[in-house]
C-alpha cells in the first residue's frame, strides 16, 4: 500500500474544509470546516511519519491537535461574545473591528 | 491485507463525514457528522500505523518493535519535545483564559451608561463594586455585603 492513498484522501478532506470555510456562513461551521483542514494536515503527517518509521510526525501531530483546540476555545468564546453583543451569528455581516 | 480494507473502509466515512459538515443545514447535525469523521479519522489514524506505507517504488521503512504506541510518543515528547511540550501547555492556559474572558458575563457591572456594552482592556482596571466577583455574591450574599459595607461607610461619615 503505497502513501499516496493516505495523501489522496488527506487532500480531499483539506478541499472539503477549504471549500467549507468559503462557502459556509454561519461562524460555528466554519470552525468546524478550519477542524477538518487541520485533521487533513494530521492525516498526512501521520502517513509520513509511518512511512519514515520516524516518530517525529506523530509528535508534530498532537501538536497540531493541541492548537487546534486553543482555536476553537478562543473562536467559541469570540461567537458567544457576538451573541452576547446580539450581533447577527453571520460572517458576511462582521465588516469592521470595531464590535 | 486486513488494514487496506480497514482504510478504504475508514476513508470512505472520512469523507462522507466531511461532506456532511459542509451539507447539513443546522450546525448540531454538522457537528455530528464532525463526530463522526473524527471517529473514522481514527480508525484511519490505526491503519496508518499498522500498514506498511511506502512510497511508490521505495519499500518503506520497517515496523520498528513499540513505534507509535504511548509509551513511544510519550517518551518522545518529555526527552527530544520538551520545550514544545511545554510551551503547548503554556498555550492551552492562555487559550482557557482568553475563552473565559471573552465570554464572560458582561452585564449590569460594567455597562457605560449609554447602554452599548463594549469589549475593552480598560475595563480589566476599573475598580469593581465592593462585594462583585467574590464568592459571597455567587451565593446571593452581595447585596447584604454592600449594603453593610455602606452603612459603615456612612457611620465613618458621621
């Protein structure tokens, strides 16, 4: 089983969340969609590390994992904060950055 | 054998969750196709491991005896990633904080009296009112706190 299977379906997944992230509007989707970005990245880093037989990858990978969730913590507490302010939970309508 | 059908497998809900993510209407159910991609992810994640992945026309490195279990990737992070380690923990702190602030409960406190509440450094300096963000007044006892505090205030006046 050659990588390229694993580096495939990584590069589908990364074009499904950047496609998600230009088209969605709704600010929790496009979170989600930035998570699936990172979980491709995570995939191909896992192949290579395999396919080196080199642990490092894996590393970089939890890494990774470990970013992602500081991104989302702080992107929930930007939209609960918008909700607070009742600004409308829509991306196309936040223009400027002064609240 | 047995880890190429677990990929095709595992990648075929990857991405059925992916497209559901970006499909879906209501965000609860693209969540729950997220659940469900993270879910196969893993299983993906496994056959990664357990498959011998070469490149095309190399024959890939050998299945070294302990790689990519725990106890491996844990060594790893506190000999050679100590310091990544580290400041990734230092990051996830701030990340927690930061959530907490931004989403605090702004209300009532520290509103500026024209009725627009405001997201502001400044507001961390501002002199809170005696009894506020204590635990006396998570269980209801602040009015009594600054009402006596008051009254004391004003004996000393007097």
């Amino acid at each position: 089983m050659t990588i390229a299977w694993y580096l495939a379906v990584s590069a589908l997944i990364f074009a499904i969340g950047a496609g998600g992230v230009l088209v969605r509007r709704n600010p929790l989707v496009v979170l989600l969609c930035l998570e699936l970005m990172l979980n491709a990245a995570n995939l191909a880093l896992i192949g290579f590390s395999r396919m080196w037989g080199n642990g490092d990858g894996q590393v970089f990978a939890l890494i990774v994992m470990v970013v992602a969730a500081c991104e989302v913590t702080v992107g929930l507490g930007v939209i609960v904060a918008m909700h607070r302010l009742r600004l409308p939970v829509d991306v196309d309508t936040m223009r400027e950055l002064q609240g | 054998m047995i880890s190429a059908v677990l990929f095709f497998i595992a990648a075929a809900g990857t991405l059925a969750g992916a497209i559901g993510v970006i499909v879906l209407k209501d965000p609860f159910y693209c969540v729950l196709a997220l659940v469900g991609h993270l879910l196969s992810l893993a299983v993906l994640f496994i056959a990664a491991l357990g498959s011998g992945l070469h490149a095309i026309g190399t024959d890939g490195a050998h299945y070294a005896a302990g790689f990519g279990t725990p106890e491996a990737i844990g060594s790893l992070l506190l000999t050679k990633f100590l310091i990544p380690f580290e400041v990734a923990s230092y990051l996830l702190l701030i990340a927690a904080v930061g959530a907490v602030t931004l989403a605090r409960r702004r209300g009532g406190l520290d509103d500026r009296g024209d009725g627009t509440p405001t997201i502001s450094v400044m507001e961390f300096m501002r002199p809170r009112p005696f009894g506020s963000g204590t635990m006396a007044e998570g269980f209801g006892h602040a009015d009594a706190l600054s009402v006596q505090h008051s009254a004391q205030r004003q004996e000393r006046e007097t």
